[in-house]
C-alpha cells in the first residue's frame, strides 16, 4: 500500500500544481509571476513537508498518524473549489502589485495541502523501510515512484485532464483519492493493532 501511495501522491501534488496556474489566471494572468509564485510555494510547501514529516515520523510512526497526513490535504482539496475565487478577489482588490498578489494567493490557497502532502514520502520511508542495511534503496524505491508519479501526474493533467473533465472536477477528485487513501492507512492502523 506505501509504494502505490507515494506514486499517487506525487502524481496529486503536480497535478494540483499546474492546475494552481489555471485557478490563479482568470485573476493574475498566466505570466513569469504567477508561475514563479506557484514553483516558489509548492517547493517552499514540500521542503517544510519533508522536514516536518520526518520528524513526525520519528515521533509517531503509525499508520493513523500516516492517514491524517493524507486526510487533511484530501479535505482542503475537495473544499478549495468553495473559497479559491473569493481569496483571489480579495488579493486581487487589494492591489499588491503584480508581484506579489500571485505570491499571496499561491500561499493562501497551495501551501497548506502541499506541506501535508510533502510529510508523506518521509513518513512512508519510516513505515515501509524496516531493514538498516537496506535504507538506501528502500528511500530510493520511494522517492523514484514519487517522482514517477509526478511526471504521470503532470502530463496527464496537462495534455488530458484539464480539457475533459475540468479544474474545479480534478481538485475535487483528487481530494476524494487522497481521502479514500487516508481511509485505507487508518483501516491498516486497525487490522495491525488486532
């Protein structure tokens, strides 16, 4: 289950970023800004997640702990489509200059999930990795399918999803999968406490 959901996760998190630039255009344009803004946030987003996750993951190394790491991404995924527009509005009116309103919204709407996201490789290289002497390809393994899961992520978004289903229907569904997949962690959980 870990492996699989690295590879969905990483697939999630690039998705969810070029999708990023298409919730900020109808607002910001489509410019250097907005998608310097959006890389700038989601790796500011991931470099906390991986730190904290592995801190987590040396404090609480559960598959509960694992299933809010994906929950509450999942969550604010499936709720963005409710408030995106009316955050872009207020930074929009505020007017902050075309530096900055990119940068404040890519914070306020993508660095919360990306940060949860971003604990859950660390987090799973502790749940999956049980040998020392095997730790090196065992994060190797993990951190590939990841990546792996962010170019399948990005081309699929890119050259298919956005023009099939939509922005507003992808977010949701990737929420939905991140929140079925933190059902799956918390029911392990249960089944390995037995």
């Amino acid at each position: 289950m870990i492996p699989f959901t690295v590879f969905l996760c990483g697939c999630v998190i690039m998705s969810f970023e070029i999708l990023g630039s298409r919730i900020l255009a109808p607002h910001f344009g489509n410019d250097m800004f907005v998608w310097g803004s959006l890389i700038g946030v989601f790796l500011s987003g991931l470099t906390l997640g991986y730190w904290g996750g592995g801190k987590l993951a040396d404090a609480i190394p559960d598959f509960r702990c694992f299933a809010l790491l994906l929950f509450f991404p999942g969550l604010n995924l499936c709720l963005l489509p409710l408030y995106n527009d009316a955050i872009n509005i207020w930074i929009f009116d505020r007017r902050f200059g075309l530096r900055i309103e990119p940068l404040l919204a890519s914070v306020a709407l993508f660095f919360p999930p990306t940060v949860f996201m971003g604990s859950v490789s660390p987090f799973a290289v502790k749940l999956q990795v049980k040998n020392i002497n095997r730790l090196g390809s065992g994060v190797g393994n993990l951190y590939a399918l990841s990546s792996l899961g962010s170019i399948f992520g990005t081309l699929l978004t890119a050259f298919y999803l956005i023009t099939l289903i939509g922005v507003r229907k992808i977010v949701v569904a990737e929420g939905l999968l991140l929140i079925l997949m933190a059902g799956a962690a918390w029911s392990l959980h249960h089944r390995l406490k037995q």
